[in-house]
C-alpha cells in the first residue's frame, strides 16, 4: 500500500526517529549505496513560490538517482478545470511519487485518495510537515535530543506553527506558541495534541513564553496568499519579533529558528538572525537530507 506525508502524524514516533537517523547517515556521507531511486520520476506540483523546499527536493531527488519535473500547477490542465481526480489518476501511471505546494490542505488530500502513489505536502495553508522533520534534526543535532526541549514559538498561528504542534506530540518537545489572540494555531491539530499527551501550551505574552526557552522559533507575520492581510497583520504582531531583549530571557545557550524567507525587521531582527545563536542555515540544509530519508522510505 502505497503512503503519504500530507501531515507530520502519517509517521509513528518510531517512523519519525528512524527517518531522523537515516537522514543523518545520509547527511554524514557515510552510506554509499548510491541511487536507490534509479529510474524513477518524481513530480514537484508548485503553484505558491519556493526556494527551500523545490530546490532541496530537486537536487536530493537527483541525488538519489530518480528525476525530478518540476511544474507550476497553473501550467498543468487543472488550470483550465481538468479534476484533481483525474489529474491523480494520470499522472499515477507516470511518476513514482509526488510533491505538491498549494494552498489549500482538502485539495492534496483529494489528489492523495485519488492517487496510486505517494503523495508529500510540501507545503499547504494548513501544515508544513517537510519544515518539521528539518527543524527536528537540527534540535537533535544541536541538543543532543528532543524530548523535554522547551521550544517557544513567537508569531502567527500558521503552517509551521501547525506542524510543529504535531512535531512536539510524535517526539516529546515541550512547546509553547506565543501569538496574539485570533492569531491561534488550528483548533483541531492543537486539541488533538493535547488530548494525546502533546505538552504545548499557547499563550499571548511573548516575554513570559520565551524565559527559560532552549530553542526560540519564529516565522513571517503573512503567510503565502494571506497579502492582503499585511497592514491588518502588521499592527496585530507588533511585539511579537525575536529581538535581543527577547534572547536574553531564554537560556544562555538558546538556539534560535527561523523557516525562511525571513521579513528581517519585522518578525526578527537581522541581529538576532545574523547571531551565533541562530541555525536557520542548518535547518535549511537538514530539508535536503531530511527529504532524502523520506523518499527513499515512501517511493517504491
Ligand atoms: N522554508 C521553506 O519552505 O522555504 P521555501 O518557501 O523557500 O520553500
Ligand atoms: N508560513 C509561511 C512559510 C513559508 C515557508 C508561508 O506559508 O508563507
């Protein structure tokens, strides 16, 4: 049967810890069995922009021996109204697996049920599973663990926001999300955390959230589609940025996150994103290896 990723909970605990340790295999250049997916086409289906995530996905699917072809959804016949279920159904007979960006979550979904093989969310509104497994290896490297990490979240209650609520539950982060009211994370991913022993925790005060904090996280105030929310956005965030005064409250060996693209300024100050303290360049790079482990596991 063939398996998806259009969320961080299509792996178990133990899924997750085994594609961790393999990315990091991967990453150390250890293993030499080369080309695992030799003659197979991956499609990469974007219709929101990227730099991380098409890039990483283009040259680890090179790297492990498959093709990659990328296209902008507009350009497929869905633009002019051909189904999604047809389109799944298609394209199964080609490709070995897809990775798709788009807006909304119910639409992979679709393409998931209507598809024969795997399908991996590189990014909807809804979740950002892919940034997950990344920012996860980066805490273990830098940590030596994750269970029982204190991570605060500062900013809006968006797809990183969502995916790192299931990545605290599937690995014992301790995470706590700071953003102003009606700016929460999605009701459902965040109950169902708690509800299966998830320690995650939102609150407003960005300042009480980030004492004592191990790992400081934070992500643009407008997510891909939301642009004409920025003035309203802009005014409701103000407060919640990383900034030195806010660094200094964490830990003294606080690392701190970022997804990128960063709005520097805004969010988090170039200071603070341009410090030792901050590894975003590290999580940019574990998406390469991180998405490595995940194809070799999922495509057949
Ligand atoms: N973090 C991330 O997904 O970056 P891109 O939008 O550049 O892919
Ligand atoms: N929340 C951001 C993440 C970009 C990688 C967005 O959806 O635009």
């Amino acid at each position: 049967m063939k398996k998806d990723f259009l969320t961080l909970l299509d792996l178990s605990p133990e899924e997750l810890r085994s594609l961790l340790r393999r990315a990091s295999e991967l990453k150390s250049g250890k293993d030499t069995s080369v080309c695992p997916l030799i003659g197979k086409s991956i499609g990469l289906l974007f219709n929101k922009t990227s730099t991380r995530t098409r890039i990483s996905f283009q040259t680890g699917i090179y790297q492990l021996g498959a093709q990659a072809i990328y296209i902008n959804t507009n350009e497929l016949q869905l633009g002019r109204g051909e189904t999604i279920e047809d389109t799944a159904k298609v394209l199964s007979r080609y490709l070995h697996g897809i990775v798709i960006r788009t807006y909304e979550h119910a639409m992979i979904e679709n393409l998931a049920r209507n598809s024969t093989i795997p399908i991996v969310n590189g990014l909807t509104d809804l979740h950002h599973p892919c940034q997950a497994l990344a920012d996860m290896l980066t805490i273990q490297e830098k940590k030596g663990k994750l269970k029982g990490i204190r991570m605060t979240y500062i900013g809006d209650g968006n797809n990183v926001a969502n995916s790192l609520i299931e990545a605290a539950l599937l690995s014992g982060i301790d995470l706590v999300i700071a953003c102003p009211k009606g700016f929460e994370p999605d009701s459902r991913i965040y109950e169902h955390a708690r509800a299966n022993g998830a320690k995650v925790n939102i609150v407003t005060n960005p300042a009480d959230a980030a004492k004592d904090a191990d790992v400081l996280y934070t992500d643009v105030w407008v997510s891909m589609g939301q642009e004409k929310e920025v003035e309203r956005k802009k005014k409701k965030f103000e407060g919640y940025q990383i900034n030195s005064k806010l660094v200094s409250l964490a830990k003294p060996d606080v690392i701190v996150m970022h997804c990128l693209p960063a709005h520097r300024g805004e969010e988090i100050t170039d200071e603070v994103l341009d410090s030792p303290q901050s590894v975003v360049i590290d999580q940019a790079e574990n998406r390469l290896h991180t998405q490595k482990a995940l194809l070799e596991k999922l495509v057949k």
